[in-house]
C-alpha cells in the first residue's frame, strides 16, 4: 500500500473547486469595498469567537501528558512519529454531557486535538485500539492541514453542497490515515460503529445488518441529510475502511439510486405544482388589477420573466490513473526493473493522474538507491505534483534528512513554492528547524 492511496480521491478535487471558487470570491471583495468590509468583519468576529473556544477548552479541558494519562499521551507520541507530524498536537480531555465525538483545531500556529470525555473513557473499558483510531483520525486532519486549509477556502464554504462534499472527502481520507497508522482494520469499524450507537451498545451491532442499511434506507430525505451533511454516513465511512484495509467479506453495498432520483423527480414537481398554484393565483390577482381603472395604466409596461435554474450534482467516482510499471518499481525499490525500464526508453518523468512521477514514489518509501538512479538519469529534482509538493517537500514532510542531502546534491531547489506560496525553507524557517536549513544552505 503506497501513500498516495491513503488520500481520497474527491478530496484533491474539491479543494482544487473549493480554491477556485475561493479565488474568484476573494477578487470579487478585493473590487466591492462594502463586500470587503463585511468579508474581513466576518472573518475577525469568527476569529474572535474561535479564540475565546479555543480559551476555554484549554483552560477547563484536561491536556494529556507525560504526568497526566501516560499510556495514552506515550501512543499519541507514537502515531505522530509514524504520521512524521513535526510536533505532537496538544491534546485535551473535554466533559461532553454523553456525546461522542472529537476534533482537531489551530489557533496561532499551535494544533489541538480535542477528545470528549464519553470516546477517552474506551481506554478504561478496554477499547484502546479503537481509542487509538479516533485519535489517529484526529492527526490525520493536521498531518494533512485540513484545518489551515478550511480558513483558505473559507468563502467556497457559503456555496451550497461544495463545501461539505470537500469536507466528507476529508473525513474518508483521515479514516484511510487512521486504519493505516493503527493497522487494525476491526478496531477501525468498531470505532465509528461506536459513534453511531455508544461504547457499550455496540459490541452487540449485527455490521452486515447495519452495512446493509446503505441499501435499504435509500430515499431522497437520507440523500439530502448527507448532502448537507460534513460527514458521510456512518454505514458507508465502515463499509469503506473494511474495503480499504481488505477485510475478508466486506460487502458492496450501493445506495438506491432509482429511489433518489425518483424522489427528486416527486420533489421538482411537487415544487413545479406549487409554484404553479402560486403563479397561477398571482396572474389572476393581476388580471383583476388590471380591469380596474386605478391600476390600469401602472400595470401596462410591465412584463414578468421566471427563469427556472437546474442544479446538478456529481457524485462520480474518481480514482488514481496512469500509474505506470515505472512508477510501481520505483515504489517498490526494484532497483533491477528501474534499470531495465531506463534502458527500454521508459519516460522518466511520466506523472499519474495526480500530476506524481516516478521519483515521488520512490521518495514516499525511502528508496535512497531508486531516488539517485532516477536522478542520475536526469529525472527532474523540482518536479511537482498537483499540489506543487517537490521532492524536497516531501523529504521535509518525512524528516528525511538524508534524502534532503541527495536531491540538494543534484539541484533540487529550496526556494521553490507550491501552490499554497510555501517553500521547503519557509517551512524549516517556522518550524526553526536547523537540520535541514544546514542542508538548504550549503547550496
């Protein structure tokens, strides 16, 4: 399993949409000065509010540390080693009145993971392993700046529909993170089964059954509440972890969709009966207006135009493509098949359908050999990916030190941005990360 599979497909494309739409709101404000006002009033007042939250959890929450739940703080240690987060998050224990839930946040550069008080107490009744998932999810979200990036696209937000269909693809994405990093995939579906139902209640969940509801409860009203929802559906994140770890017997479940489009069918025309009732009474209403004198002469010119608007929605689904036997060996550090393919002619520089080459994968596992073969034959060092991620990028990501020292060596470039105006020495520059601006700077 390499690590692009545990990005979500949908993700990268509606946060692509989501900048877009993003992009053309910001410029709309930057030439509108009442707009811009009310944009950047918005803006304080929610950054104001989500201090004065971020105030509270910390001054009543209680924060995991070395003195305080060791065993728990020792595993969040461990998964953001393996997640090669550049810093633990801090995290904080928060009484929930019975719900079931958690979260990740940002505030002035420092990340927080929040877990309620009902998911933390699975650790004292045996559920570590499903403990550990949801936290995992939680690092997930940082790892890949979820939070960082929800302030970016902000504005898309406001647009019906594409701001949560971004948000639900970033949930699939942290569930692959978590069943990845925790490698439990059982421990993964009982998690989320636990957040539907409760910590006791769900040890005694018939899963097919309930898989089985992603069938059978298709109509347009559930299709609506997901649509409007930031979160898939409990039944389908499971189904999906289960066919993402293969999990032997996960089943395939597929929501109705002639019951969804029927129902949207019934609605538009229950919608077009209403609307017809009422433009119907309205034309008479003017009818009688226009026979009586006092109104005859006003209502002449007047000439009323509806225009009916279709909104579409696709919920496709899209996966990784041109995935070629070069970028597999290179993955895989086959050293032997590199130099063969090479040798045969085989395009150095080829990218998947995420704008990923060959020597991005072969960076994503360590291969030091494959990485300076495909340099040597003149592979690209400045590369980018669809995200404008270099290799350098990449090795600063990973904390590779040594894989920094390779591609500095055959020109790659610390300065270069990606499509967010980072670059790998901004990044060191914040984290004060000397190691590697050592490296950078011996260019």
């Amino acid at each position: 399993m390499d690590n692009r599979n545990l990005v979500y497909p949908k993700e990268t494309i509606y946060f692509i949409i989501c900048c877009m739409v993003s992009i053309g709101l910001y410029i709309a404000a930057a030439f509108s000065i009442i707009f811009l006002l009310i944009s950047i009033g918005l803006f304080l007042i929610s950054l104001f509010f989500h201090a004065v939250s971020i105030g509270s959890i910390r001054g009543n929450g209680v924060r995991v540390s070395e003195r305080q739940f060791p065993d728990v703080y020792e595993r969040i240690q461990a998964l953001s080693d393996d997640m090669r987060l550049p810093r633990v998050p801090d995290v904080f224990i928060l009484q929930s009145g019975g719900a079931l839930n958690a979260f990740a946040t940002r505030f002035f550069g420092r990340n927080v993971v929040v877990l309620y008080s009902e998911v933390f107490e699975l650790a004292r009744q045996k559920g570590d392993k499903e403990l550990e998932f949801i936290i995992a999810h939680e690092l997930a979200h940082v790892k890949r700046r979820h939070i960082w990036k929800n302030w970016l696209t902000l504005p898309a937000m406001w647009v019906p529909f594409l701001g949560e269909a971004y948000s639900r693809a970033a949930e699939y994405t942290c569930d692959r993170h978590a069943a990845y990093y925790t490698n439990d995939g059982q421990a993964a579906k009982n998690a989320l089964t636990i957040l539907g139902i409760g910590k006791v209640l769900y040890r005694e969940v018939n899963e097919d059954a309930y898989l089985q509801q992603i069938q059978q409860e298709s109509n347009l009203f559930v299709w609506l509440s997901e649509k409007w929802s930031t979160h898939p559906n409990l039944p389908k994140r499971i189904q999906h972890v289960g066919q993402f770890m293969r999990i032997a017997d996960t089943p395939t479940y597929q929501a109705n969709k002639g019951k969804i489009i029927g129902g949207v069918i019934v609605l538009f025309l229950a919608a077009g009966l209403l609307y017809g009732g009422i433009a119907a009474g309205f034309g008479y209403a003017l009818t009688k207006m226009e026979s009586s004198d006092l109104f005859a002469s006003l209502m002449a010119s007047d000439d009323y135009m509806l225009q009916d608007e279709e909104m579409t929605y696709d919920d496709s689904e899209s996966e990784v493509t041109n995935y070629t036997d070069l970028m597999d060996a290179a993955s895989v550090g086959d050293m032997e098949k590199v130099t063969q393919l090479l040798d045969s002619g085989a395009a150095i520089d080829e990218q998947d359908s995420e704008g990923t080459p060959a020597l991005h994968y072969a960076i994503y596992n360590s291969q030091y050999e494959v990485v300076e073969q495909l340099l040597k034959k003149k592979a690209d060092p400045n590369s980018e990916d669809s995200t404008g991620y270099t290799p350098l990028f990449l090795a600063y990501d990973y904390s590779d030190t040594k894989m920094a020292e390779l591609l500095m060596k055959y020109g790659a470039d610390p300065d270069q941005e990606d499509m967010y105006g980072d670059t790998p020495r901004d990044l060191a520059e914040q984290d004060g990360n000397k190691q590697f601006l050592t490296i950078y700077n011996q260019q």
